[in-house]
C-alpha cells in the first residue's frame, strides 16, 4: 500500500487550523468554529478533499499518525465532509477501534448488555458498510451476547472470507477507504449531480473521538433544536436516550426522552438542569456565531456535556421563510441576507397547498407541471360534471383532453384539472395559474376516453368518473387515492421578507390580471400594478361568453353594433373596477385578441346551444361557425388582425377604457390607462389603429368636456415585431414582449400541441428545456434583445416589459433585467416568486 505523508491534507482540528469549506467540507468547518467557541467538542480530525481523493485512488496517509492524537487505544468516529451537506454523503461509522480486547474492558466498565450490544452492532455496521456484505447475514439480534457476537463473527469470517479485522489501524484504513470509494461510485455521482453538484465536487472526512454515551453515571445521546423546522416558530425540541449513541434518540421505536419539561413524560431539563441549561446557552451561541438555526447532535458521557456535530436545520420553505426574518430582525444577519436564503421557488410551497414530502406517492399519470400546488377529488371528464360536484361540495378533479372558455366554469369549480394535451402556455395552464388552481397539462402515459369516462394507465389499471386521485402540479404527477397534504402557509414573515426584497429590487414586477379577483390577488401580493389584463378574458363566464359570440357572429353591420352596444357598458364597469381596485397603480389593457376557435362552440350540442342562444338556426350556426373556422386558429385573425377587420370593436373597447378613465377621476383617482396592441407584425397596423384610437379620445373628451392621458403601447409577440420595433416604436410609448407567440412562432412550435413531444424533445436533448417553460435565451431571447435595442434607439423612453408565461421565472427576470428591461408581469400567484428572484438579483 503507498503511504501518503503530505500532511497538510488532514490537520487536527484546532481554533486555530488552516481549513476552508471548500477543502475540508462544511461539517468540518463548523466543528472549527464550534471549538473556536469553546464548545466541548471531542478531538477531531479533518481530511481534505484532496486527502480523500488519494485514499480512494490507494494513497492511504499513514494511519498511526491519524491515530496519534486520539491517545491510546481509541474509539473513532468517521463522518463525511461534502462541501455542501444536500450532495449527500456516506453513513457515519461509528465505534471504529472495537475488537474482542476493547470488548473484554468494556465490560468490565459498562456491564455485558452494553458492551454486547455495542460490539455487536460495530460489527454489523462494518460488515454492512465496509466489507458490503449481505445486511440479512448481519441482522441485530434483541439481546445481543457472546453467542450472537461470536456468530456475527465467524458469519464474517465466511462471508468475507478473511477474519473481522481486530488491528484499528486496518479498521480505520478500510472504513476510509471504503466511505472514500462510496463517494465516487456512478450512483452517487449521480445523485448529487441531480442536486447541482459539480463533477468534480469533493468529499472530506471527520475523525472523532467517540463520545460513548453508555456509562455507569448518566449518560447517553440526544439531537436539540431552537426553532419547529416545519413552521420555524422559537421552541426547543428534540430527544435524549440514555444509554445510547449517535442519532439513536431519533429512531421511532427507541423510548427516548423529551428534552423540555412541558413534554409528556422525563425530561432532560428535570433529569440534568445544568446540561440543559449548557446546550441552551450553546445553541443560542451557535445561532449567533454560525448565524444559522442549527440542529446539535451531543453527547452525555458520565454527567460531561459533549458537543458532537451541529448542522443546519434542515426546513421546510415556511419555516426557511420565518427563521431569515428572525435572524435578520434579532441582528444576527443583515437584511440583504435574509432575502439571499430563501429559494425564490419555494416560495411557491407557502402559496400553495403541497403533497406532504411523507406521503406514499402512487403515480398513474405524468404531464407538464403547469401551475403549482395540490388537490384531491373525484375524477370529473366534463366542467357540467365539475359544477354538479361543486353543487354537491364534493372536491372534484377536471380531465379533459385541452380546455377552452366552455370550461371556465367546470375549471372555476374544480380542485385541479388535467388535460391530455396543451403545454406551459395553452388555455388550462394560462388559466389555471390564473386562478392559483393546481394544474397538469400534455399527459401521453395514459389512455383518455371522455366518452366513457375512464382513464387507463401505462400499467393497465382503469379509474372511472368518481374514483378519488390526488393531482401534484408541482411536480406535475397525479396520483391514486387521497394522499396527506401541507396546507399553504403565509404569514406575516413571508410579507416582511418580501418588503425588504423590494427596497433591493431594480426591476419592476407587475401582474397579469384579467378579473377583479386577479387583481385583488396581485395587489395582495404587492404586483406594482397590472401588465397584460387580457380582455377576451373578461367574456369566459357562461354569461358573457354570448356577448362575444355575438360579435363574432354578427353578419351585418346592424348586428354588430347591437352586441357592441351591450360590450361598451360591460367593459367599462370591467376597466372602472380593476381601476378601483389597482387604486392608481398602472393598468396596462391589451384590446382583444380572440383566437376564435376558443369562442367558438366545437360540439353538437354547444352549437345547438348557442342556436337557442342567439335565436338562430341551428343550421345558421354550423354555417357561420364553418366561415370564420380556420386551419390554423393561432395564426389567423387573432389581435391587431381582428381589429383591423372589424375596427369597431376596439373603438369600443378604447372608448369604454376612456370612460371608466373620467369615471375614475370623478372619484378622485389619477389614471393613466395604457392600451396594448396586440399581435402585431407591421408598423402600420399599429398606424392604424393609433388613429382610430385618438379619434375616440378625441370624440369621448368633446362629448364630456372631460381630459385625460393614455399609453398607447404595442405587444412585440411576432418575430417581425422584434425585428421591426424600431418602426413600431416611433408609434408605441411602450413595448411588452409576449413570449408566449414570440415562442410559438420563432420555434414554429404550436403552444397547445407541443406538450406530447416536448418531453421527447427534452430527453433527447434537442431543446434543453421546454421552450416555453423556461425563455429560450439563444433564439426568442436574442429577438428580444434586438426588439429591445433597436426600439430604444429609436424611443430613448421607451417602457420595456415582458409579460408572457416566462415573466415570473428567475432566469428570464435575469435575463430581462441585463437587457435593461423595466418591469416583468406574470400571473398574480407567481408576483411573489418574481419579487424574490429580482431583489436577489440585484444584491
Ligand atoms: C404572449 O403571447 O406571450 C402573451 C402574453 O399573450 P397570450 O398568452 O394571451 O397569447
Ligand atoms: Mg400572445
């Protein structure tokens, strides 16, 4: 064996060591700084990364001056050292130094039970963990004793084919040897590379003196935390067992101890009021000193207080939230800080009810996670069956396979919904982010029959209308059954933290808010106004969705004005309310961009419907229906296109904006409406429409003597728009990147059907990620910022934003931020996540 002798690449741990995370690993470093406070921490030595490194290629140091500080005849410890304690790590060893001569003199101290017992279970560990043999061989018998250990033994002797090592120094060299090696296997690697890793990241290694915890005076292990790692709340807990080691305390079945008096049962605090008094006061310096809610792991050794190991707390999204604001608001961190550690996504775990990280998962469909958050119901296939369960006040989840307006309500009613195709950009995932309702779409592993109104899955079992499933939109998986859930958790921490994010930020966050209940959503959510308020919106109610087909519908000019008579009032009251509501923050109104075929009905039965309706003919209806059908909807007469053909409609629209403008004045708001344009590709669409739109302000100002202000922007979502936005800009105060087309159309990627092959496309690696998940930088992001450039060269002052799906999402805010945009808006449930992403980009 080649003796390593560099001896900088392990150091006993000192006050005074050289040793970074970064060499030695994060669970080394804080025992150096526990030992710099003077906690009483055992002798312990760290093994750098490059240390670990040589062992697992055969380049072991020399094991007797590994041994040297521990005195004689130790017992040791070994723990890993990764520099970041999620990448995982092998299991802790403990007892190493046991042999059949220790075993004799432990008896002698302790008495055979616990000598047995630990004997035994060194000798399990190590045949499991060191020598790989089979655990079933090695099982810990109740009472263990000499027979036991004696067949434990020979078991592996056989086994291994080598006797049980007796020497320490073979015992600690093989436990290094073999922890080192578990830590470049391929399933490891892979592991915390899933967890960000680096390839190359490393691994150290703690040597420690073992605190036995077993003793004639009280002794024994325990685990102490200060706050409730689930809600963050202050509170001592964790557990102490006498007689015991490690995180023995820990276990289910071990009758342990409360640490606190107030806990049913023995306490620590009764039992040992000068040990509880010194882990108080070490754990209240820990938090200081490591500036880190910790989780201490320790020791009682005949009375002595031992202080092991202290790790972070490991904490749910909450209780991340609650533990940054005290830390910051106690003094122990600054403010900036507090809002650098929370995750911006999980935020998303605090908004929203989640499936508990415990539960037992059965999943029996997989799609496209659209919208976060979970739900549990009865299968429904129709929004008619989604409303009569909601009459019921039965929870009820939505399959269908897309959704369109029709479904609004049966989506309104659901828990969750479903559907067998669409993407992160189609109708159900825009509208169930909307609503904050949990949402999957472009599920392919199962088969969908409506009319029977089954699912069948990959695996053949069959669910029918009322079986119970659980949807995960978070993770984008349904599962069988009712499963246990976390309820969603804000709190006044979660708006504190968000409050100094926003003294940081420098970009600003708006909403995308179509109702009053979006609106009223984004304000709680603090958006700095509204960024896209889609109007065809407005018209998915049942009730409204007549109006709509109406004006689609109307065959002569007559017809038309009768149903745009009955929109000016709607909308006006619509604008008027949102102003209300926004109370003078900007709201930013894009003109209706129908695509048609969502208005319109696609069954039998909803044409006879709408025949009833609109007093037609059932015949009239499949005739126009077929006129204004088109191949190919998403590019047809959407947006500007509409407006141009029948400009009477955004005459109205515009006119009832003014309106709700002068009635908002009355009551003493100041607005300025900003009025969007759009799909638009041509300068002169946006000519157009600009003139017709200032003869109506002209007009309504003549008719009530009353002023006021507008933006006129325009919607930069087709790829010409991008590339001619200096044009457009001469016309347009502001431009408002829809990334949503501007995907669509510069990937030629339909937003509704791209989700059957995207995950094809992901896992073959021809798109890194679904392009309208996550902002494709390389290509819809250079038109960005070639719409960016070129309409600021030609209107220096010109308001930048992007208001598709990608607004909310952490990399596109970085990206929109370095390209100088202004504001990004996303759906109001996603304001808080943006908020939190943008501050901590700018710190
Ligand atoms: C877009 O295209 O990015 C957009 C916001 O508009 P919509 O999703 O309504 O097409
Ligand atoms: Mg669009």
């Amino acid at each position: 064996m080649q003796k390593h002798s560099d001896f900088k690449d392990f150091t006993l741990i000192t006050p005074t060591a050289a040793m970074s995370a970064d060499t030695y690993g994060g669970r080394a470093k804080c025992l150096q700084r526990l030992i710099r406070l003077e906690m009483p921490v055992p002798t312990t030595i760290a093994l750098s990364f490059a240390c670990v490194k040589g062992i697992a290629a055969g380049q072991m140091p020399e094991t007797s001056v590994l041994l040297s500080p521990f005195g004689q005849s130790p017992l040791l410890s070994v723990r890993p050292s990764s520099q970041d304690k999620d990448w995982g790590g092998p299991s802790a060893i403990l007892n190493i130094g046991m042999n059949d001569a220790r075993h004799v003199e432990l008896i002698n101290r302790l008495g055979d039970p616990l000598a047995d017992r630990l004997y035994q279970r060194f000798i399990r560990s190590y045949a499991i963990h060191v020598a790989r043999l089979d655990p079933d061989d090695f099982e810990l018998p109740e009472t263990p004793n000499r027979d036991t250990i004696k067949a434990a033994l020979d078991a592996f002797d056989s086994e291994a084919g080598t006797p049980f090592p007796q020497n320490p120094q073979v015992q600690l060299a093989e436990v290094l040897r073999s922890m080192a090696r578990a830590w470049e296997g391929t399933t490891a690697r892979l592991l915390r590379q899933a967890k960000g890793a680096p390839a190359d990241a490393g691994l150290g290694l703690v040597i420690q003196s073992m605190a036995l915890g077993l003793g004639k005076a009280e002794s024994g292990s325990g685990v102490i935390q200060f706050v409730d790692e689930i809600t963050g709340e202050p509170l001592v807990k964790g557990r102490y067992l006498p007689q015991s080691q490690g995180r023995d305390a820990l276990q289910a079945d071990m009758p342990s101890m409360y640490l606190t008096k107030d806990s049913r049962g023995a306490s620590l605090e009764e039992k040992l009021p000068n040990v509880f008094g010194d882990l108080l006061r070490h754990g209240a310096q820990g938090r200081q000193f490591l500036r880190e809610e910790m989780q201490m792991e320790f020791c009682i050794q005949d009375g002595e207080l031992l202080i092991l190991d202290s790790v972070r707390l490991p904490r749910s999204s909450q209780a991340a939230v609650r533990i940054a604001v005290a830390l910051a608001d106690d003094g122990v961190i600054a403010q900036p800080e507090a809002v650098l550690r929370v995750e911006p996504r999980a935020l998303n775990e605090l908004l929203h009810r989640q499936v508990a990280s415990t539960a037992t998962r059965d999943p029996i469909a997989r799609g496209i996670p659209a919208s976060p958050g979970a739900a549990c119901g009865k299968l429904v296939f129709s929004g008619t069956d989604a409303q009569a369960h909601a009459a019921q006040e039965e929870a009820c989840i939505l399959v269908r396979p897309e959704t369109t307006p029709e479904d609004i309500r049966g989506m309104h009613a659901a828990q969750a919904v479903v559907t067998e195709r669409g993407g992160m950009t189609s109708h159900a995932a825009v509208i169930g982010r909307g609503l904050g309702l949990p949402c999957i779409v472009g599920v392919s592993n199962w088969t969908l029959d409506v009319g029977a109104k089954t699912i069948t899955t990959a695996d053949g079992r069959v669910f029918s209308e009322g079986d119970l499933v659980t949807v995960d939109g978070t993770k984008g998986e349904v599962l069988a059954g009712q499963v246990p859930m976390r309820e969603a958790a804000l709190d006044n921490t979660f708006q504190t933290l968000l409050g100094w994010a926003d003294q940081f930020r420098d970009i600003g966050v708006r909403a995308n808010a179509d109702t009053p209940a979006d609106a009223v959503t984004a304000r709680n959510f603090a958006a700095e106004g509204i960024g896209l308020c889609r109007t065809e919106h407005m018209f998915f109610e049942a009730d409204r969705m007549s109006v709509m087909r109406e004006m689609i519908f109307a065959d002569s000019p007559e017809d038309r004005k009768a149903s745009l008579d009955r929109l000016l009032p709607m909308q006006r009251a619509d604008f008027l309310q949102l102003f209300d509501i926004m109370q003078g923050l900007p709201v930013c109104i894009r003109l209706f961009d129908p695509p048609l075929h969502e208005f319109l009905p696609s069954s039998r039965e909803g044409m006879r419907e709408l025949a009833e309706a609109l007093d037609l003919a059932l015949s009239d209806v499949t005739r126009r229906v077929e006129a204004v059908s088109e191949f190919n909807p998403m590019l047809g007469m959407r947006g500007v296109r509409l407006g141009l053909t029948i400009p009477e409609i955004y005459d109205v629209q515009s006119r009832a904006i003014f309106e709700a403008t002068i009635a908002a004045a009355r009551k003493g708001m100041v607005i300025v409406p900003e009025i969007m344009i759009p799909l638009v590709s041509a300068k002169r669409e946006v000519e157009i429409v600009k003139k017709r739109i200032e003869a109506v302000a002209a007009a309504v100002r003549t008719e009530t003597g009353a002023d006021f202000d507008f933006k006129l922007g325009v919607m930069v979502e087709t790829p010409r728009a991008a590339l001619r936005a200096g044009d457009i800009a001469q016309h347009a105060t502001f431009l408002s990147f829809g990334t949503n087309d501007l995907t669509q159309m510069t990937y030629g990627l339909s937003r509704d059907d791209a989700g059957r092959f995207m995950s094809s496309y992901v896992q073959q690696g021809v798109y890194p990620e679904d392009p309208f998940h996550t902002l494709d930088k390389d290509g819809v992001g250079e038109l960005l910022q070639i719409g960016a450039e070129r309409g600021r060269a030609a209107r220096a002052d010109v308001t930048l934003s992007i208001c598709g799906e990608h607004g909310g999402t952490e990399d596109s805010i970085q990206f929109c931020r370095a390209a100088g945009f202004d504001y990004v808006s996303c759906s109001p449930f996603r304001v808080p996540v943006a908020r939190l992403a943008a501050a901590q980009l700018a710190l």
